[in-house]
C-alpha cells in the first residue's frame, strides 16, 4: 500500500492530476466540437417537412413521442440505489482491512456486512420482487 | 515547460488511442464476425481485404444529412452523442499499459472508484437520445438502458471491489504492483462477473436488448443519422476497449507475463485486451439475445450473490495470507 504522504505536497499532487483529467475532458469537448463544425460545413442541409417527421418504424407517427408506458422494473431500482449506496463504501474499508491489527475483526465485520446484503436480497426474492410480473 | 509538454504528449496520445483502438476491434468484429458465419466480410474498400472499409463508413457519414425530428428536444438531442462518447476518452487516461509512470496517461489515485464512477456517466447519452428523440420506441430503448444500467452497475461494482481488497488499493498501478499469477484462479469469479456486467453495460449482445433492431428499431439510436450516429456506435467500440482493457488490469495481471517483464509489459497488456475483444465479439455471434426479465433475473439471481461470494472468498484468503 503507499504510504500517504501528507499535507501540501499531497493536495498539490492531487490538483496536477485532476488538472490532467480535465485537460483531457477539454480536448475531448474540443474533439467533439470541431467534429461537429466540421459536420455542418460538408453536408447538405435540405430539410422538407416529411424529413423532419419523427421516423419510428417508418410508418407516420400516431400519437405523441413521450408516450406512457409502464416502468416496471421500478422495484430493482429501489433495489439498486440500496445496495449501490452500500457497495460504495467497500471500497476505502478493502484498502485497509487487512492491515496489520485489524484482520479478523475486520472479516466478521465483513461478514455482518454480507449478511446484511444477503438477507436484504434473499428477502426481496422472497417477497417475489425479483420475478417479472 | 517539460512538464506541460510531457502532459500534452500523453494527452494526445491518449486521445489517438481512443480514435484507432475502436476502429481496429471494429474491423475485426467486421470480419472475424463474417468468417465465423461463413462470408467473406468487406472485401473491396483500400484493396487487401478490405482495411479500409471504417474509413469509407467515416467519410460515408461525415457528409450525409444531419436530421433533427421536428418535435425533438432539439438541443438535448444534438448533445447526446458527445455524453454517451467522451467519458470512454477520460476513462482511457487511467489505464495503465506497462509499468512505470511512463506507460499510462495519468495515475489517478482512487483508480478503480474514478474508472466506473465515469463510466456510469457514458449510459446518460443513451437515455438522453432516448427522451430527446420524442420517438416511443427510442423511449423503449432508453428505459430499458436505464434498466440494465441498475441490474448490472452493482456486480461490477462488488467484483471491483474485491480486486481492490485483494490489492489493498484502489489505484490501477497500485494492483498491477500487487499482482501475483495466483490471483488469476483467486478472482475469477469476480472477473467473469465484472466483464458479464460491463458486456451489459456496453449493450452488447446477447444483452442488446435496448437496441434490439428486430423489436424496437435501433432503440434509443432511431432518430440519428450521419456524424452524430457515427459517434454513438464510436462510444459502443471505445467502451469495447475500455471494457477489456480494465478486466485485463484488474484480474488478468495487465504488464505481467511469463516473459519479457521489462520493457515488454505493454505487449503483454495489449494482448489480454485482443484476446477479450475477440470475446465480446464471439459471443456476440454465439448467443441469441436475453429477454428483459432474463435480464434482470441472470443480474440478481446469478451475477450479485456470485459478487458476494468472490468478496466473502477474497477477505478470507487475504487475512489468512497475512
């Protein structure tokens, strides 16, 4: 594990690498933008109203777009956020779990952890939440 | 002054990666697909077996009309293909190709939680196009992203997450510097898990339903043509890339190889990552498509407690290694 260093120095690490990323998210947006300007000056522009029809499968469209349908799998979502929320905090307790002085305490807890996520799963497939209605 | 050159160097050289790999695992998803079906595949575009067949489709749709449906939010629309794009570019600075602070873009120190925080970013392109297209069977397509995007986010997450306990770190560099060949048996559970999600995340058959031609067009993909279109299959290729590279770091050992450690790590890494692409593109002829509740059920059922698992497998051995 590397060792952390501390204070300035670190922050000032992190802000050079950070800096990069975002450098790198500008030349991407720039990418993108010149593809784009690009795009407009090559190709022709003639639109008609049968073109800018929304095309669906080909037939004329009936009704509105933003049509209602059943969202049926709301359930997992519920689900997800749950455990999605859980699962983020695995990841600073498995860089220091088996540290020294911490190992077999730190693994019951794991344990607990699993055992909460596990029953929480087994339940809600108990419950049938997990079969399509 | 270097330093900024150093940086603009690697940047750039990020950025021509994430413009060729694509294209690469595209023309041999072209041919290796038309081979395993017994065609020939692009035979005539550059000349030697059709090299030059993506350039063609490029220049193709580069100069075709770019259509915004009248009743489309048109902005959001216009907008999507660069959000389902981009964060496969930012993702790829991360990746470490060979050991050495030379042989990667940019360490970034929480690695792993920065690498699928990003590209959960890249499914909002998706959903973006689906609404903004004000067409119901681009938001089918959305929908069902989304749905896919919530079955398979948590396995791969907690198959991450067992390599970072495995490590007792989170920086990609960081794990390669731990790996041990003993890992690959330790953590394939984990790895089949994370590549399975990130197979379903990328939308890739045989877990194309949101794009399911046959059923819903091209799902949230309908209304585009031309360059912005190119762009959404670009994003699908660059996420092939970025897929197979990340399970290569994570659980197959990136630089490590039975030789050539020095120096060579980088053919080593590039390796794994061919041979997965190859995968992703065999099954896609292999496997007919999942159905939506086949979806969520082989995501709760299978992949999530095959995740817990590997955790559970992954703590005890480490602490007993201790």
């Amino acid at each position: 594990m590397p060792e952390p260093t501390v204070g300035a120095a670190q922050a000032a690490d992190h802000f050079e690498t950070y800096s990069a990323v975002g450098l790198l998210a500008v030349i991407g947006v720039m990418f993108v933008a010149v593809a784009f300007g690009a795009g407009r000056l090559l190709r022709p522009v003639v639109p008609t109203p049968e073109k800018l029809l929304t095309y669906e499968c080909g037939v004329d469209p009936v009704g509105e777009g933003w049509a209602h349908t059943q969202v049926r799998y709301y359930v997992y979502a519920f689900l997800y956020v749950i455990f999605a929320v859980d699962s983020i905090f695995l990841f600073p307790w498995a860089t220091v779990f088996a540290a020294p002085g911490y190992g077999a305490t730190t693994l019951v807890e794991m344990f607990v952890f699993l055992g909460f996520l596990a029953v929480g799963l087994l339940y809600a497939y108990k419950k049938g939440v997990l079969a399509w209605t | 002054m270097t330093d900024v050159l150093d940086v603009a160097l690697r940047l750039l050289v990020v950025l021509a990666v994430f413009l060729v790999l694509p294209l690469v695992v595209g023309q041999t998803e072209h041919k290796v697909m038309a081979h395993m079906q017994g065609r020939l595949g692009p035979m005539y575009a550059g000349g030697f077996h059709g090299w030059a067949q993506l350039v063609a489709d490029g220049v193709k749709f580069a100069q075709k009309e770019d259509v915004v449906p009248k009743d489309a939010d048109r902005r959001v629309f216009q907008l999507a293909p660069a959000v389902a794009l981009l964060p496969y570019l930012i993702v790829l600075v991360a990746i470490p190709i060979g050991p050495g602070e030379g042989a990667v873009g940019q360490v970034v120190d929480a690695g792993i939680f920065f690498v699928l925080a990003v590209m959960g970013i890249g499914v909002l392109g998706s959903l973006m196009a689906g609404w903004a297209s004000a067409n119901k069977f681009s938001l089918l397509g959305a929908l069902r992203t989304a749905a896919q995007l919530l079955a398979y986010e948590l396995p791969m997450l907690l198959a991450a997450a067992s390599v970072a306990m495995a490590a007792g770190t989170v920086s990609l560099p960081g794990i390669l510097n731990a790996f041990e060949w003993w890992w690959l048996p330790w953590q394939i559970v984990g790895a089949i898990v994370f590549f399975v999600a990130g197979l379903a995340e990328l939308q890739r058959p045989p877990f194309d339903m949101p794009v399911a031609d046959s059923e819903i067009i091209f799902g949230a993909y309908t209304e585009y043509t031309g360059l912005r279109f190119a762009l959404f299959l670009l994003a699908e290729y660059a996420g092939i890339v970025v897929l197979c590279g990340l399970t290569t770091v994570l659980f197959l050992g990136g630089w490590h190889g039975p030789l050539g450690a020095d120096g060579l790590g980088w053919v080593w890494t590039l390796l794994k990552t061919a041979v997965l692409a190859f995968v992703v593109i065999w099954l896609r002829v292999t496997y007919p498509r999942l159905r939506e509740d086949q979806l969520q059920k082989l995501a709760w059922t299978t992949l999530v407690p095959l995740a817990l698992a590997q955790i559970a497998l992954t703590g005890i051995v480490k602490v007993a290694i201790q």
